[in-house]
C-alpha cells in the first residue's frame, strides 16, 4: 500500500507534446480514475507510473520513493492490460505464480495465494487450463488474479473492461468495485467510459489532451464540471451548452430565444459578458413559462424518456424526464431549468465561472 | 464452420489438382521410384542391360568403411548447419525486432542471401576464403595462420558449414522475425512488471512463444542440410580434401555421376530418403510434443 505523487509530469514523442504536465497526489487506498477520449493520453500516463514508457520531464513517486528511473519490475506495481496480456503457453495457475516464483517466495506460499486469489475471483476449477480455454470474462480475471496475488504497492489498469460484451463489463465493474474495496490498495484505471468512471472512482481525473481539466469526486465533476469539456463529457445524455450575456444588472442571462433566465446570485462585475449556459437535460422541467421547443424526437428508454426539442432560433435542447413518454413528435412544450440548475462558463476560455 | 465447396463440372476439381500432381509426379515420385528400381539392380558399363540382384547393392554400400566416414561427416555437417543456421537468424531475428534505427534496411539485407543461387554463393565465398586470392584468405596467412582449406580438412569442413548455414540463415530470420511480432508486445510488458529480466523474458516467454516456428525450421534445415547443400560443396570443395566434406549426398552424385556406378548410387538415395523421412518422423513424434501452438 502506497501513495502515487505524480508531479508536473510531461511526455513528449519527438516535437508532439503528450502529456503536457500533469499534478496529482493519489492517497494511500484511493481508487484513482483517469478519464478522457481516446487518444487524449491517458494510456501513455499510466505507463509512465509503470515504467513502460520514459518521463520527458516531472517527477513520479510511489510510497514516497521517486521512481523516474526504475525498471518496472522494481516499482511493486501490478498492471492489467486492456487485451489481458496473459502468458498463452502457461497454466491460470503458472500465469499467476509467475512473478512469485521470480521474486523467489516459497513454493507453498505461492500456492497459498493463488488458491486465494482463485478464490475470490472464483478462478478455482480454471487453475489448469490454459488462457486459450477461458472465455473473455474468466481471462480478465485471471489478469486480475495475475495483479492480486503480487500484493502489489498499487494497481494499475487500463481500459481492462473494454474487451468484454457490455453485460459482462457492468458485472466485472462491479467485482473490481467490490475487490479494492476489500484489498484496499492503491489503484490508478484508466477509461474513456464514464459510467464506470462515475462508479469506481474515489476521484476521477478527467484528461482532455494531456491536460488535466478537473480532479474531483464523481459528484463534484457532475455537478460542478470545471469546464465546458467535461460538462460535455460526464453525464448522458450531455448537458446543453447555449450561447448567452450577462444583462447589464448581473442579475439574469439572456439567451438567444429572448429567455431571459435569473441568477441565482447577481453577478454585477460580470455585467454584460458573453458566456456559454450549461443546463443539463435531467435538469429541465415542464412549466408555465421558459424554453419553448418543437419536440423532434422522443427516445423511450424505460426508466426515463429523452426529447430532442429544438429551440426557436434552431439550436437542439434536450429534456430528460422520468418515466414512460407522455409527449408525442412534433408536439410543442414549455421547459424551465430548475433552480440552482444553470452552470456558466467564460465563452472565451470555457472555463466555469464561480 | 465448415464451408463445402461444389463444383458443377465433374472434371473441374482433377483438372485443378492436376498441375500440383504433376509436378510431384515428375520431380518426386518418378526419380524415386527409379531410384528404388535401380538401386536392386546392376546395370553393365555401358548401361544397356541391367541384372536384378535383391540387395546386394545396400550390402555393397553399407559394408564400406569409407560410406561410415561419410555418414559421420554428413551428421557433423548437417547438426552444425542447422545449429547454426537457426542460432544466428534467432540472434539477429530478435535484434532486428527490437527498436532500433534502420530496422527496414538491416532486414532487407538479411533477406538478400536467400535470393543468390548455392553455386554463386559458394563462388562469393571462394573470393573471400581463398587462400591466395581470397580477402580474407589471405588476410588469415598473413596474420601467421596457416590456412588453407584445400589441403586441411577441418578447415574444409568448417568453411563448407559456413557458407551452407549462411544461406540458410535469410530463410530462417524471415520466419523467426514474423514469430517474434506476432507475440504481442503486452505480453513482454507484463512479464516485466512481473519482474522478469531480458534474459529471463526471452527463455520463458519469448522461446516458448517462438516453438512453433522452431520446430518448423528444424524440419526444413535438416532436409536443406542433407538435400540442398549439394550445390555449395560441389561448388567449394567437390568434398575434398580426401573425403573430408563428402557428405551422403555429395557422395550418391560422386559414385553415380563420376564414378558412374548406378547401382550403388541408387541404393545410396534411397537409404539417405529413408533417414530424413525417419529424422523427419522422430521429429514430429518426440520435439513436436514439447510445441505449444497458441
Ligand atoms: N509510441 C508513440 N509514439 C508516438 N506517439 C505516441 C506513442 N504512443 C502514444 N502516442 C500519442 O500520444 C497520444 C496519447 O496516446 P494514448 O496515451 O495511447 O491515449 P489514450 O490512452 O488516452 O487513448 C496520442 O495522440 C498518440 O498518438
Ligand atoms: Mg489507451
């Protein structure tokens, strides 16, 4: 157990700039969630506090110890890859020994924590076959088998459910969330999706090319997303962004359509500015007055239904409301934010403002 | 699944196989089968009538002291073309898949040899080790040492199993080479979290990965050893000095081509066939167990 300080830790690959200086201090027992699109740098981060990638510039150090230039194999990491990276010619049980019989422990200590970890990932039956006789969800268990058995200072995963059906994917999400639970140990995931973002994470870390754009709780980059990009990445469907002003008072924000919506506290020095409104479809409700919109399209989804409405200057809003649909295509409807439901963002920078 | 073709002609499929079966036919099964006819036969001098005489043939040849020597030589030959001609491609196979500059061209040149005719190779290794016009040749006399493969027959035998392992090494590298990548380079990654070092990656992970493909080669250099390596002694040293590079098959061109002796040529083709489909066998039977196909 250990904490993992990464320190104004920048990457490059010749002129291109991958990583552009990235601080974050993970507690000892945190569950650390690296979040992002695909190709924003995640991946080469993680492999960085793993050692499989060189650090351009910064420093990285687990329990205290800065690692920069220690082989993998010295920084008691476990790592499990996106395509489980299993040892093919070798037993379930030999893949998870594999690393024991290196760093020497005795044989009937190795034998001891294999039946272990076998036994929590209910592996037991599988100990002789090998990775070729394993469907999807049994070989990323056996990876994780793999990390556990080391005992390792910190977990390391990258994008490990990303290979499975999206029925398996919510049911291991779910025995990771309950595994480090019980182990307690130090983990570091990286994922571009979301909802196991929101689900696993002590604090996520949501990376936008190669810049951290907010560290925080899955609720606080919910509820108060520290940009305009991670307003419209958390949440589904995603939040609507508007164009609006400031009205010369500070008191409300007019929008587009001639909305004018209030504040819920002046804001007298922001007078007149022009910002991006972020409202989010859970958000929105049916009422006397506000939004007016021409209903285009109506998902059903069951729990909760989805309108694509759009607004009479032609932008699209979306309205997520619970329940069975009780509005038709091309119907007309009346939507108002709810209070304390406006999110604001500098239009220049799409920074929040506070 | 399992996809049945049909044809609507009834010829179609035989007319297909038809090429393939010919060339076998002509090139394999015709000289074999000749080879078996003569080899229980005695032909006169002028090979115009032939005599049946069971297997005194094979009893000539086998109780010739000078065909154990050859037999001796043939195995020295063909472990050490085979040891080395896979030793070296895995070396340099392993290097070339590593990072490194100008991977593109070093593997292009590696693959060149492969393209050059036995008897042009043989004649590009004379130039070298020649003792008087040789580079290298010389180069070895002048440093003091005697060399001269002409008249030594160990450094016959050694510079025979150099050039033969060589051409065989462009062959081997390709094949390796392809082995190496197609293990993926997470699989290395996570052995080394696991703590393994190079050495240790490579002989647990990496060689085992590769055994497919080494057994393969292992078939293929051994019947290149025995078979293929003709034209490079034939070219180099007519398997002299004495008989110091007369290998089993050098020797079945020696006795029949040269010393005209049909018979006892025959007989010998047709035990050096039985020995590499015996090698072959003994391989598929005992190494092949040891493979692992992923
Ligand atoms: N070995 C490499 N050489 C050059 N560029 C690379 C290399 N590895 C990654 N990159 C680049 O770095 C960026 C981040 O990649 P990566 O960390 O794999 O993203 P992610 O895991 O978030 O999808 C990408 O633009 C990618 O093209
Ligand atoms: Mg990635």
């Amino acid at each position: 157990m250990a904490t993992v300080e990464i320190r104004n830790v920048r990457k490059s690959y010749g002129p291109v700039e991958a990583i552009k200086g990235i601080d974050i201090a993970i507690r000892d027992g945190e569950f650390l969630v690296l979040l992002g699109p695909s190709g924003c740098g995640k991946s080469t981060l993680l492999r960085m506090v793993a050692g499989l990638e060189g650090i351009t510039g910064g420093e990285i150090a687990i329990g205290g110890r800065v690692v920069n230039h220690l082989d993998p194999k010295d920084r008691d990491i476990a790592m499990v890859f996106q395509n489980y990276a299993l040892y093919p010619h070798m037993t379930v049980f030999d893949n998870m020994a594999y690393g024991l019989k290196i760093r020497g422990i005795p044989k009937a200590e190795i034998r001891t924590r294999v039946d272990k970890a076998a036994e929590i990932l209910e592996l037991g039956r599988f100990l002789d076959r090998r990775p070729s006789q394993l469907s999807g969800g049994q070989r990323q268990r056996v990876a994780m088998g793999r990390a556990i058995v080391r005992e390792p200072a910190a977990f390391l995963f990258d994008e490990p459910l990303s290979n499975l059906d999206a029925k398996l994917r919510t049911q291991m999400r779910v025995e990771i969330k309950r595994l480090q639970d019980r182990l307690g140990i130090t983990s570091l995931y990286v994922t571009h999706d979301q909802v196991e973002a929101m689900t696993l994470a002590d604090r996520i870390l949501v990376m936008n090319h190669g810049v951290a754009e907010q560290i925080g709780t899955p609720l606080e980059v919910y509820q108060r997303p520290a940009s305009l990009f991670v307003a419209g990445f958390i949440g589904s469907p995603p939040m609507n962004v508007l164009d609006g002003r400031i009205d010369d008072r500070g008191e409300a924000v007019l929008v587009p359509g001639g909305q004018r919506l209030a504040l819920p506290q002046p804001r007298p020095t922001d007078a007149g500015r022009a910002v991006k409104l972020g409202i989010r479809p859970e958000h929105l409700a049916v009422a006397a007055a506000g939004f007016s919109i021409e209903i285009e399209l109506v998902e059903a989804l069951g729990a909760d239904t989805v309108v694509y409405g759009r607004l009479p200057d032609g932008e699209t809003l979306l309205v997520r409301m619970a329940g069975i649909p009780t509005v038709r295509e091309r119907d007309r409807l009346t939507v108002a934010p709810q209070d304390g439901a406006l999110h604001l963002f500098d239009a220049a920078t799409g920074r929040r403002m506070e | 699944m399992q996809r049945r073709v049909t044809f609507d002609n009834r010829l179609l499929p035989y007319l297909l196989l038809a090429p393939q079966v010919a060339v076998t036919l002509v090139f394999f099964i015709w000289p074999a089968a000749q080879a078996i006819w003569q080899s229980v036969h005695l032909q006169d001098a002028f090979g115009i009538r032939s005599e049946f005489v069971w297997f005194e043939n094979f009893t000539h040849v086998l109780s010739d002291p000078n065909y154990l020597d050859t037999l001796k030589v043939t195995v020295v030959f063909s472990v050490a073309v085979t040891v080395l001609a896979m030793g070296v491609a895995l070396l340099l196979a392993v290097l070339a898949d590593s990072k490194i500059k100008g991977a593109r061209a070093y593997k292009t040149l590696l693959i060149w040899p492969y393209a050059l005719a036995p008897a042009v190779a043989a004649v590009l290794w004379m130039f070298i080790f020649n003792p008087d016009i040789g580079s290298f040749g010389r180069a070895l006399r002048a440093l003091g040492y005697d060399w001269d493969y002409r008249l030594n027959g160990g450094q016959a035998l050694a510079m025979v199993i150099m050039a033969a392992s060589w051409k065989q090494v462009s062959y081997n590298f390709i094949f390796f080479l392809a082995g190496l990548q197609a293990i993926p380079r997470s699989v290395m990654e996570a052995a080394s979290i696991d703590g393994a070092g190079p050495v240790r990656r490579f002989l647990t992970i990496t060689f085992p990965l590769l055994s497919p493909t080494t057994f393969f080669l292992l078939v293929v250099d051994m019947v290149y050893a025995f078979f293929e390596t003709f034209g490079t002694i034939h070219a180099l040293t007519q398997g002299g000095p004495g008989k110091a590079t007369e290998t089993l098959i050098f020797r079945v061109y020696q006795d029949g081509v040269v010393n005209n002796d049909l018979g006892g040529s025959s007989a010998q083709s047709v035990i050096l066939m039985v020995i590499v489909i015996a090698l072959t066998a003994v391989q598929f039977r005992f190494v092949e167990r040891k493979v692992h196909y992923a």
